[in-house]
C-alpha cells in the first residue's frame, strides 16, 4: 500500500496542532483494514500516549482508541 502508515498517522495526530477529526480518525481506522500488519504498532503508540505528559496528547489518545474498539485486531492487540 502507498498510503501512510497508520502508526505514523497516530503519531501525527497526537502532537498535531490541528483539530482531531472524523475525517482523520476515519483514515486511521481505514488505513488499518487495509493493513492489519500495522494494527500492533499503531496500539502501542496510542498505549504510550496515555502517559504523556500533556493531557490534550492523552484525550486524542482515547478519542482514536475508542473508534479503534470497533476493529477486531485491534481490541485483541490491545489487550
């Protein structure tokens, strides 16, 4: 696949200064469909934001794993 990999979009997001939204979590969500190699990753960076220190970084964490807990792989990587 070409498109960018949904750890590296996580990872944006979280320290992005724009708006966190749909359109964006949607991508993630679908980029993951497509590559449910990346789903482990992806997780782990969103497991290691929860313990930023700035809890704007925390709320875009939970914001993109709520929507995640609706893929399968994803709910088993994370547990």
């Amino acid at each position: 696949l070409g498109a960018t990999p949904a750890p590296e979009l996580v990872r944006n997001a979280l320290h992005s200064s724009t708006n966190l939204d749909f359109p964006l979590i949607t991508e993630i969500c679908d980029r993951l469909e497509n590559a449910p190699g990346e789903v482990a990753e992806t997780v782990r960076s969103l497991v290691f934001a929860f313990g930023d220190a700035d809890p704007r970084v925390q709320l875009r964490a939970l914001t993109i794993s709520n929507e995640l807990m609706y893929s399968p792989d994803a709910v088993k990587a994370s547990c």
